[in-house]
C-alpha cells in the first residue's frame, strides 16, 4: 500500500487537495480524517474487486451470515493495522501535525449493534476475512443505533444515536443490487391443469430493500469480504398506490415514514404492539432481502438449484433471522417451482442456528395473528412445516400428546422461533461447553432426543487483532518481543509465553504496561465525569449489558457492604478498589434502569465522603461502546463475570479481559468454565452456586432468600440500607423495586444466596494484590491461555464442522 512514511505523506497531501481542496495547514482533523479514510478506502477497493473476482472464477462454497447486530467499532486504526500500514501512517500524520488517536475520534461507533451477539458477529467476520474462508454478513443498516445514553441526576435518559449523521466513510450504496419486500396482503391459491398447487400474493404492502456494502479485511492476506448492511426506502409508486387507497393526499408521507422506519432503530421497544410489529418486520425485512440476494449471487453460477447447499452457507445468528428458512422455501416453492420435498431438502442442508441463551424468556415467540397478518404465505409455510414435523413425531411416539405440545413449532397461540430454527436446520449449535450440555440436556432436551446428531458446541471466540494488537499495542509489543511474532498469525502461540513465569525482568515490564493503561484510564474518567481516581488501586471492572441475571447487583451492595464496615469498623483493611461499571439498559427494562440508579447513587455517596477517600471510588462511565471498552479493558486487574451460574450462554467480554491481563472473578458459568480449565484454581477467582445447584433450586423451589437475609447478618444490613434511612436510600422508596425483587419475588437470580461466597473471593483478591510479582504471574497466565479463545480458532471449528467451506488464496 504504502512503502515508506514518506510516500504516505504524500498521497495523503494529494488526497486532501483532490478531494477537499485543502492543504495540510488549513485543514481541520474532520478533513484529515475524510481525506485519510479515502485514501485508505481506494486501497481496500483494489482488494475488495480482487476477492470479488477471484470467487468468481474459483467458485468456493460461501457462507452469510444472518445476524440483527454486527457491534463492528470503529475502522479506521483496526484497516489500518490489518492492511499492515498503522505505525507508519501514524508516524507520518504526526510529522504533519495529526495525531492518528485524535482522527480516529472523528468516527462514530457504527450504531449496528448492543452486545455480545453484534460484537461476536463483528470477531467472527473479522477472522474469516483473515483466514481466507469465503463468508459474508447480512444485517440492517439501522439509521440510529440502540441509544445515546445519558446520566442526569444518576437516572439513565435515552437519547438518539444519529450516528450516521457524517455519513459513514466506509460504506458504498449498491442500489442496483436492491430488492423488493413485501408484506401483509393474502394469498390467492390455485390449482392448474396438472394438478399442482400455486401461491399468489396479492394486495401486499411493498418496500425496496437498498444494500450498503462495507468491506471488512483481512489481516495479511489482502482478502476483502462485505458486510452488507439493507436500508428500507419507499419508492413513490408503492408509497402512492398504498397512500391512494386512503382518502387524505397527507397519508401518502405518512406511508412513505411508515415504511421507511423498518430500518430506523436497533431493537425499537417492543413492550407495546406497535413496537412488536415493527421488530417482526426488521426481522423479515433482513431475511427476505438477504434470501434473494444470496439467491441472485449463486445464479450468477449457472447451476441448477440442487447445488446450491454446495455451494452456500446460510447461518443464523440468534433467532431473530430464523424466517429464513420458511423465506427459502418460499422463494424455491413459489418463485423457482421446486416442490416441497426438494425445497425442504436445499433448505435444511443450507441452513444451520446457533442459539446464544438458556433463559426461556428469551426464546423468541410471536403470536399467530401477527405473523400471519404480516407474512400470510410464510405463516402457511411454517404450519406445513409444523405439521410435517407433529406427524414425524407422533410416528416415532404415538399416543404422546404431550410430547408434541413440547415440541411443536406453532403452540398455545405462538409462533416458536427456536423450535423452527431446529427443525429447519442441519446444525445446533451452542457456545460454551456448558451451555452446549444445558440445551442437550434440559433446555432442548427434548429435541435432542429427537435430532442427537445436530446439536454441537462451537465455545465463542474473540479476534485478537482488535482486543490485544489494536487496543492494547504497548502489551502486543512486549509479548512480540518476548516470544517472537508467531502469535500473530497462530494466537495459540501465546503458550509461550508460559516459559516467562519466571522471568523477574518480563514480569515487572507486564506491570508496567498495565500501569500505564491505568494512568491512561484515569486520566479519560477525569475528562469525562470530573472524579479523580487512584490508578494505583485495584480497578474493579464490571462493563456488560444490564441484566438481572448478569447481577451488577451484586457488585453493587457488595461495594454498599464495604463502604459500611469501612465507616463502621475502625479496624477494618481492604486493598484501595476503584469500582468502574459501563452498560446499558434496555428503555423498558425497569429493574435495570432501577440498578444503574443504585450505582450512580453509590458513587455520589462514596466519592464525596472524606472517610473513604484513598480507599474506595465508584464510577458509571456512560454510554458503553466498542470504543469505549478499548479504553476500559487494556487497564483492568479484575473482571467481574458474575453472572448466575446456568444463565450466561458464554460471554466474550470475559476473554478480552483475559487476553489483556485481567484476572477473573466469575461464577462457573459459561466459558468462565473453560477459562477456570485453563488457568487453574490459582488464576482465576470462582465463587458461588454451580449451575446444577441452580438449575436443582429453579426445578424444585428450595430456595428461600428470606431464610438467607434473617441468617446472614451482613446480608440484612446492606439491602436494609435500600428501604431504610440509609446515605443510599435517605429514607426514600426509590429502591424499593429491587429490595421486593430480593426478598418479595425471593431473588430470582440467586443475588443473597451467593453474597457470603462473593464477599470471600472478593477478600481473597484484596490479599493477593498486594503479591505483586505472583499476581503478574497469573495475569501472564491469563494472556498465554488467551489464545484458545481466539475466533479464529472458533471460526476454523465452524468452517470445517458446519459450513464446510475452504480458504481461497487472493492472487493479484
């Protein structure tokens, strides 16, 4: 791309003049960064045709991959770095005056996601694109992202993430590749002359579906796969022959905006009807767009359809895109004449699920009467399926009624996404280890009675190119320098690093580069929220989505319990923490809007009493984003992974943390398992009930928080602190929702039950802190086995085990 500083200088000189009419004196760092941007982007296009026309002529067997969120962070740096250009394009912006980390703040977090699901959609493009394995995204380009969140007198207020009000430099529209959805209506059916049933849709409402492509690069290889991202625009014939059958000419804009808001928000609140239909219809809107492009591309093959398992992977990410089977077979049926035998059996071979959760409330459902209205052919589609399936069922069990109700796919008034997922698809999959065996054997036993051979596990994984060489360059540095440059390419390769355990020199620069992460972050928390924190002190980090079963409660009235004996008991020591939370609620989610209360409230109290000062602070860092946690996780000493044990599917957080150094502090649950495997008792802090001990409680209701808070005196002291006049609650009932939730509704998350044990490991931590060359002996531990949760690696497993696709070699 670029073979010295100095030619980068001057393409990027030249760039600023042809594109901005701008010289390197008068331009501000928006147009370095546009100008950059472009620069970089002529490179990647170069790339993207190479790739393009390499799949052409080879003809490798693809895989899309269907996902409602892709949390792909910011691109600038992370290009840069895979296109082997960062040091020597940061070298040469400062020569002219930039600073490289002040350009990449001119870009938006892409507002494409909220979570684990969207982050690991982002990992598992990143690794296929490195590894040369032929793969796609599908997603929505949403115009504003999950919120814009902000604290105001500690409540979370939500506010647009109009991210892409700049435009987004990366992303190029294709309207010539746009497609038709349609939705609602009815269905005319006839037979013809030779006895074969046809499917008409009539009086649909219509929206066009435009793709904007951004390329996503590969590390070293100069492969450039698409994430194609669908907006929804209304055309004017549509929006008018809908708005005509109205009376007021006013109602054909309104038709326009009604149709135009399908790619409006991720995740519009769906607590009312309006919000529900309008995320059926994301969903959809995705799936039908994606089906017909994947469908275009393998035309283009000239192969006739019987082929097309052999050639393309279809992977759903989560049920949100489960339509996709029932879409498939309606294109194959209705459109390309194939019968229904023949369509089953393209579909169920393309077509393969992973499922990210063991909460049952978490299993999407929908009611009959929506999915019907919506999607009229798809839901006579899914009741064949069903039907199909009830009889194979009742075939293998005659008699068992109640077997079918288990497992059927359209029940008690509800569409069944999960249960359509199994049923549609070759594969299963979980992502963890335990999480694999909980679907096996409760959650999906039933149907893995019925379809042993489709359920595997698939442990998640993380791209170390982001988490460890991007965001935390000065570590990436020294482990390169202690063990070579092989871990690039081969992450398992950290394992080398095992033979520095007893390096004094490797092991105290290992505390060095983390003490300097932490002088970084805190000097950012002072920017940002004006509270002075100790870098010295312990950081204590918890930063995830809030949910109750993810239980930053806990971590809250145990941080509530220390600020007590502090103030209480003279003789009471602990290791300085600097508590440091970063997460979102959901806007209808009222219990974790109520927590991020209690925090902020904790933190108010706690930074403003002289009493603690040098021993405790407690900060809520807002608005939680990929390029936040960049700054976040590079400097933590523990992580906090505390989720009730059976309820967390696998985290990714918990490895990035590992892979940066943290230490952490987790129940067994999820991949917190397979990291306890890896380090041993010695480098990880476990606590609490197993997810047996759970699962036992919640099947058998033997659990009684009232019996724990009138037994542990500790407990009864600090939730009493949430209802009582206390600095945390002043007499108030703000806090009384979450005091009900533990004793009330008897803590369904297992919060009191597991308090005495967090308390412990919390102590055990404080002590072993101070052992500075032991604690860095763990936290190199940690990074050497880091590597095993490489998404390559995750990414290889899935290539050869359920999409069976090969690398393809891009020659120029």
């Amino acid at each position: 791309m670029f073979n010295s500083k100095e030619e980068f200088i001057q393409a990027f000189s030249e760039k600023l003049r042809t594109t901005l009419g701008k010289e390197v004196k008068t331009a501000t760092e928006q147009d370095a960064y546009r100008s950059l941007g472009a620069l970089v982007k002529d490179h990647i296009n170069k790339y993207w045709l190479q790739t393009k026309q390499q799949y052409e002529k080879k003809q490798p067997k693809q895989v899309y991959y269907f996902s409602m969120e892709f949390l792909m962070g910011r691109l600038l740096s992370n290009n840069l770095l895979n296109l082997q250009v960062l040091s020597l394009v940061r070298e040469g912006l400062t020569d002219l005056g930039f600073s490289l980390a002040d350009l990449e703040e001119e870009e938006n977090d892409a507002g494409l996601g909220n979570g684990g699901l969207g982050r690991l959609a982002a990992c598992f493009l990143d690794s296929l694109a490195s590894m040369g394995l032929p793969g796609h995204g599908y997603g929505i380009r949403y115009k504003y992202g999950m919120f814009d969140q902000k604290l105001i007198d500690g409540y979370q207020v939500e506010l647009p993430d109009p991210w892409l009000t700049d435009s987004y430099i990366w992303e190029v529209r294709r309207p010539e590749e746009a497609v038709e959805v349609r939705f609602g209506g009815y269905v005319d059916t006839d037979i013809t002359s030779e006895g074969l049933l046809t499917f008409e849709h009539k009086d649909y409402e219509q929206v066009r579906a435009v793709p904007y492509d951004v390329p996503v690069i590969g590390y070293q290889n100069e492969t450039v796969h698409t994430l194609r991202l669908w907006s929804a625009e209304a055309t004017h014939e549509d929006t008018l022959a809908q708005a005509s059958k109205q009376t007021k000419f006013g109602n054909f804009l309104t038709q326009k905006r009604s149709l135009e808001e399908i790619s409006d928000f991720l995740y519009p609140d769906d607590s009312h009807e309006e919000g529900k239909r309008l995320r059926l219809k994301q969903e959809y809107f995705l799936v039908s767009a994606g089906v017909q492009s994947v469908l275009r591309s393998f035309e283009r093959l000239g192969l006739p359809l019987s082929s097309f398992p052999e050639k393309t992977a279809l992977h759903i990410n989560d049920t949100h895109p489960v339509l996709v089977i029932p879409e498939l077979m309606r294109v194959l049926i209705d459109e390309k004449g194939l019968t229904w035998e023949d369509a089953w059996e393209i579909t169920q071979s393309s077509v393969s699920y992973t499922n990210h959760t063991t909460l049952r409330e978490a299993l999407e459902t929908w009611p009959i009467d929506l999915v019907r209205e919506l999607f009229p052919r798809l839901y006579m589609i899914i009741e064949e399926i069903n039907e199909r399936f009830c009889q194979k069922v009742w075939t293998q069990d005659p008699g068992d009624f109640e077997r079918i109700a288990q497992l059927a796919i359209i029940a008690d008034g509800q569409v069944k996404m999960a249960h359509l997922a199994i049923v549609g698809s070759h594969s299963v999959n979980g992502v963890a280890k335990l999480h694999t065996e909980i679907l096996k054997k409760r959650e999906m036993k039933k149907f893995y009675d019925v379809f042993p051979e489709r359920f595997n596990n698939k442990t998640n994984g993380i791209t170390h190119r982001r988490w460890l060489m991007h965001a935390n360059q000065s570590l990436a540095d020294h482990i390169t320098e202690a063990i070579g440059n092989r871990w690039v390419a081969q992450p398992e390769r950290l394992l080398d690093l095992l033979a520095k355990k007893e390096d004094t020199a490797f092991l105290d620069q290992l505390g060095k580069v983390k003490q300097q992460n932490k002088n970084k972050l805190a000097a950012f928390i002072k920017d940002v929220t004006d509270i002075t924190v100790d870098p010295q002190s312990l950081f204590d980090v918890h930063i995830k989505r809030l949910h109750g079963y993810k239980r930053q409660l806990l971590n809250a009235l145990h941080i509530m319990y220390l600020y007590h004996e502090l103030k209480s008991n003279p003789s009471f020591e602990m290791t300085p923490r600097t508590f440091i939370f970063a997460a979102k609620a959901a806007p209808s989610y009222h219990f974790a809007k109520k927590v991020i209360k209690l925090i902020t409230t904790i933190a108010d109290v706690v930074n403003n009493d002289p009493d603690v000062q040098g021993l405790m602070k407690v900060v809520f860092l807002p608005n939680y984003s990929v390029s936040l946690a960049e700054r976040i996780i590079p400097a933590t000493d523990v992580s906090e992974q505390i989720s009730t044990a059976s309820k967390e599917a696998s985290g990714t957080g918990n490895m990035k943390l590992m892979m940066n150094g943290a230490l952490t502090l987790g129940t067994m649950d999820g991949a917190n398992v397979e990291i306890h495997e890896l380090v041993g008792d010695n480098a990880i802090y476990t606590f609490g009930l197993s997810s047996e001990e759970v699962l036992h409680y919640a099947h058998r209701d033997g659990y009684s928080s009232r019996e724990v808070y009138e037994t542990d005196e500790r407990v009864r002291r600090t939730i009493d602190q949430l209802v009582s006049y206390s600095p945390f609650s002043g007499g108030e009932t703000e806090f009384q929702d979450l005091y009900d939730s533990l004793l009330t509704h008897n803590d369904e998350y297992f919060v009191l039950k597991d308090f005495a044990s967090y308390i412990a490991a919390q102590q055990r931590i404080g002590y072993d802190y101070h052992q500075k060359r032991d604690w860095n002996v763990k936290s190199l531990k940690n990074i050497a086995y880091s590597g095993k949760f490489s998404s390559d690696l995750t990414i290889q497993k899935y290539a050869s085990q359920i999409w069976n696709i090969q690398p393809v070699k891009i020659l120029r």
